[in-house]
C-alpha cells in the first residue's frame, strides 16, 4: 500500500536543541497527523490538522499541513530525553467527522544525549 | 482521554495453531476499528478495517482467511489469526474512533507482539 515518505529516517540530537522532520506524499491528504511511539507500544496522537496552512502547537510541538496538502512538518523544540521514540507522520484522505483509515509514514527515529 | 485496551500483549504460539487478539474501546462506543501489522523498524500497515454488526473490510493482499476479525459489539473487535506460521510473527495494533470526531478521536492500542515458533 501507499506510504508517506518522512525524512530524517533518523537522527541523533543533544538536549536542549530544536529537532525538524517533514513527510511528504505523493497524493493529497485532507487531514494530517503526528503521533509518538515508544517501544512496544502503539502511536500516542500528538498533533492533528485539518486544514491545508494550518500551524498548530501543543506545547513544544509545532506541526504545520502544507499549502500543497501533500506535505507536513513537526518541530520539536528544546528537545529533552523523553522526546526519545520514533515519530510517524499520518495521512486521512476524508475531512469528514468520521475517522477512516490512516497512510503512516515511514517514521523518524529521534534519539537524544545529555 | 479515551483508552483503546488490547489484549494480549504478548503471545508466543506454536505453528498451526490460532491465536485471538481482542481490542476493547473501554469509555466509548467504537462502530469502526482498525487492525494494523507492524514489522520491527517499519510503519504500521493497515490490514483491515472492522465494522461493528458488518463484515471487515481487508486492504489489497490481507488474506480474509487467514486473519478473521469479528466485531460483535460497539466495544470489542477481535482479530483471529488462524493456523500461525512464522511469517505471521509481528506486532499487531488495533485502533478505535470515538463517532463523529474524526481523525483526531482515533485512539490506539498498546498493541500485541506475536511471535510463532
């Protein structure tokens, strides 16, 4: 099946500085999703967006959905060690009230060093 | 917020034999659920989407067979996965939406690893 292709794959950071991942699709999406995962678990829903140009935050968390529809991005700052986990980008094709099935990404591994 | 338990969260069969994962929306009524297949260091890939009194729906090349899924009621949908082989081995992640808010209300499961001797 399709995948969003998310860039880093990975990347290692120090504490305290600012982390950027982007994914990017081939096809538009109408909704837009970040989630965390740690080991042995499933996705935790970070950040969700609705509309294309839509910037929205939650605490150190930034996430924007591309003008195109067809990209977005997270950011991260002041990275600190429990951010460690593997990020993945989401894509929903309906922008209904009904959540229907999600395209994932191909995830970022962040690590972070003291 | 709303939680999504699935159960087991390990299970380590032998080949040939079945093995059933449950997925329970535990605050709220769920008429869709979402099974998942996630190799180590992958993405989750949607296998199928189940829908509460109807048959699932499985993506392109998930074989109905072989990985049966039941959705009696608006708070479980089990996934069976009969006559394990070892290829079968993966984690399984089962996802649950709370009606009406969109993508934003689909919450996920802690998920199963399954690995078939």
């Amino acid at each position: 099946g399709q995948q969003l292709n998310q860039s880093p794959q990975s990347m290692f950071i120090q504490e305290g500085e600012d982390v950027s991942m982007n994914c990017t699709s081939s096809s538009i999406f109408n909704t837009w999703l970040w989630y965390k995962q740690d080991p042995g678990e499933g996705p935790v829903l970070l950040i969700a967006l609705y509309k294309a140009g839509e910037l929205t935050s939650n605490g150190r968390l930034t996430a924007q959905f591309g003008i195109t529809r067809k990209d977005s991005f997270l950011n991260i700052s002041a990275s600190i060690p429990s951010d460690v986990g593997i990020y993945f980008c989401a894509g929903q094709l309906l922008d209904t009230g009904t959540a229907s099935k999600l395209t994932f990404g191909t995830g970022t591994r962040l690590q972070v060093t003291l | 917020g709303a939680v999504v338990s699935q159960h087991p969260s390990r299970v380590i069969c032998k080949s040939g034999t079945s093995v059933k994962i449950e997925c329970r929306s535990l605050d709220f009524q769920a008429t869709t659920m979402f099974w998942y297949r996630q190799f180590p260091k992958k993405s989750l890939m949607l296998m199928a989407t189940s829908n509460e009194g109807s048959k699932a729906t499985y993506e392109q090349g998930v074989e109905k067979d072989k990985f049966l899924i039941n959705h009696a009621s608006l708070t479980l949908s089990t996934l069976t996965v009969t006559s394990a082989h070892p290829e079968d081995s993966s984690f399984y992640i089962c996802s649950a939406s709370i009606p009406g808010t969109g993508a934003g209300g689909l919450f996920f499961g802690s998920g199963t690893q399954l690995s078939v001797l």
